[in-house]
C-alpha cells in the first residue's frame, strides 16, 4: 500500500468523529522493539504532529509512514491497511509499550503473514564486508580470506562466475569455515546468471538458496541482467517467486545505471518490489553515478523497498578505478557521514556491505567499525 493511503487511513483514525481510534491496532516496524514490530491503538497517536509522512505517538518521535505495516479493526479482527502480521493472542490489543512478539523469530527477524507465504522482515542493521568465495585451484583458502574480516564479524558471501559455482563450490566448503571463524552471512551474492537462460538462472538460485537457507541468511543479492521487463515478469512469477517462498529468502536485485537491464536504477527495482514482497532492492551508490543530493533522494523515498545497501565512494568519470573506493576516500564524490545519517533516519533494517577495489581490502576492516560506530550513534 502506497504512503497516500496510509495518509488517507490515518487521517480518518484521527479526525473522523464517527470513528473510535482505540477500536484499531497500528502496527509498525521498530528497530529498536525486540522482534521489530510494534504495536499500540490509533488513540494513542497525536494529532498534532501526525503529517503527510509521519504519525507520531503522543509520547515519542515521529515515525515515517513507510515503517507502518498493518491497520487492523480490534472490532472484528479484519485488517483494514497494509499486510496481516504475525501478532501474539492474534487479534487482541497490545499495551502501550508492548512490543509485538513471534516466539520462532530470531532476536533479528520478525514475521510477515502475506497470503503467499511468510516474509522475513528485519528489525536490525547487519554491517559486513563483501568476501569473494574462492571460485579457481590455487585461490586464497576461503578460511584465510575470512580471518582478514574476523573482527568485522559478518560478511556477503559472493559468488561470481556460473560454471565455478556450478561445478565446484560445496555447500559444506563454503558453510565450515565460515561456522569455525564465529562469523555470520549478512547476504549471499548469486553468480551472474542472465534471466534470459531461465534454466541456468533457476539452477544458480536454487544452489544459492540452498546455501543461503545452511547459513541462515534471509538476503540475496542478484545482478538484473540485459534484457526488458516485459519478457522477464512471467518467469520471475512462475519459477522464481516460488522458491523464495519455499526458502523463506528475500531476492535483492541490485542498483546499476543505464537503460539495457531489464531492472533499469532504483526506480524499476522499486515498481517491481511495490507489487512482490519476495523482492527488494539493494542500493549501490558507486553504480548509479549520481550526485549526494541524488543518493539521499533514492535513500528517503526508497528505503522501504531497500534490504541491501552496498556502500563505497566513486569520484567523477566512469573509468577504471572511479568506482568502489573506500567510503572515507579523500578524492571521493560523497560525503559518508550524511550518507550513513540518513540510512539510519530511514528506519532501513537488512544488510549493509562494503566493497571496495582489491587495492584497497586492507581498510574495509577500520571502515567497517567506522561505519557500524556511525550509524549507532546516528540511532542514538
């Protein structure tokens, strides 16, 4: 449901005098409750501060309208607005300050009842560093390349080329060394499968989900290739959306610029996760070459749909060497600070990865520390 008719529902809640508001339940994410839902009666809202992008509690901040999840009539049980939640004694009222809770949830993940299944939906930032599997013979052990990031503590498992991932990669390799170094997976990158071979893409995801699902990871990312949308929506309705269903696992198509992917910027990424809950966007701010006033825009009006941020600098031009640098580089476009800022003044939860160039991994570890110390305090 789009930010108007929330507005519209709201606004009724409040102003409507043949409406009682402590007859309906506002369900809204919040990162900061347990399990990442929370839920109070529309009577406790306050008027005052309760706009066209926010409500506010009578006793706390003011909430963006995209973290609202679900209006439900405590009258009949029925939801009015937004997707049915998972809720505790379903139906009933929760006190003040009660947070929602699902006892099979992670402290990281809450559950999203849609009527095809169930949505991971994440209550938290996860930091990590982008680490690539070793795809050929003589490659850095995987062990090795884990311990650079032990301090870190989680990283994306990427994975680039089809006929390596195919043909070599072993669930138990890739899962063991990550278990034994104590680390968790933020994400996993799918290989560059193209959606126009739909047999080869759909083998490549379903590895990928296997792998996924050993590492308890709810988050893949994957490269929307050449191609137009119209060609590609049935095969991603029949054959792809069912298996993140099946798996549980939110499919991220990830940010580039241009006109010849069949997901063009965030734009097309955010038209296609409008209509599917299983897919959302992860936003890269070295592919899209757009200016900081440009990335804050996508940042505030997108959030909602955005489960990955991939963060690294670029610098103007679109040669080699422009792009993912680190996120402090003195030559860089963007200013991290702010960028940071408003990512946690967005309520996003999911993952946020940094990648960078090979010559410059050995800041990826301070830049990470750097990063999660940020956006704590930006989240006060």
């Amino acid at each position: 449901m789009d930010a108007k008719r929330y507005d519209q529902m709201i606004s009724r809640l409040l102003w409507d005098p043949e409406v009682r508001a402590e007859d309906y339940l506002v369900v809204y994410e919040d990162r900061r409750a347990p399990h990442g839902l929370r839920a109070v009666r529309a009577s406790q809202l306050d008027p005052s501060r309760t706009s066209r992008t926010g409500f506010a509690l009578s006793d706390g901040p003011v909430i963006p309208l995209h973290l609202l999840r679900e209006i439900r009539d405590l009258r009949t049980g029925n939801t009015i607005a937004g997707a049915r939640m998972e809720l505790p004694a379903d139906g009933e009222p929760f006190s003040d300050s009660e947070p929602v809770r699902n006892g099979n949830s992670s402290p990281k993940q809450s559950r999203v009842v849609q009527d095809n299944g169930i949505v991971p939906a994440f209550s938290d930032v996860e930091v990590g560093v982008r680490a690539a599997f070793p795809e050929i013979p003589g490659d850095v052990p995987w062990s090795q390349i884990l311990s650079r990031f032990s301090e870190v503590g989680a990283v994306e498992v990427a994975f680039h080329r089809v006929e390596p991932f195919l043909e070599r990669v072993n669930l138990r390799d890739v899962v063991e060394p990550l278990a034994r170094a104590g680390m968790r997976a933020s994400s996993v990158h799918m290989p560059h499968a193209r959606v126009r071979d739909p047999g080869v893409f759909t083998q490549v995801l379903k590895q990928t989900l296997r792998i996924a699902e050993a590492l308890e990871c709810k988050l893949v990312v994957a490269h929307p290739s050449h191609g137009k949308l119209s060609e590609t929506a049935p095969f991603i309705a029949r054959e792809v959306t069912p298996l993140l269903q099946k798996a549980g696992v939110v499919l991220c198509w990830e940010t580039f610029s241009g006109s010849r992917r069949f997901l063009n910027g965030i734009q097309g990424i955010a038209a296609l996760c409008r209509e599917n809950p299983w897919h959302r966007a992860c936003y890269d701010t070295s592919h899209l070459h757009k200016s900081q006033e440009g990335v804050l825009q996508d940042i505030h009006r997108h959030a909602h749909l955005i489960r990955c941020f991939h963060l690294s600098n670029r610098r103007g031009g679109n040669g080699e060497g422009c792009q993912h640098l680190p996120v402090r580089h003195p030559e860089g476009d963007l200013d991290f600070t702010t960028v940071v800022r408003a990512i946690a003044a967005s309520g996003f939860a999911g993952s946020v990865t940094l990648e960078y160039l090979p010559q410059y991994h050995d800041q990826l570890v301070e830049d990470a520390l750097w990063l999660r110390a940020a956006l704590d305090q930006a989240c006060g």
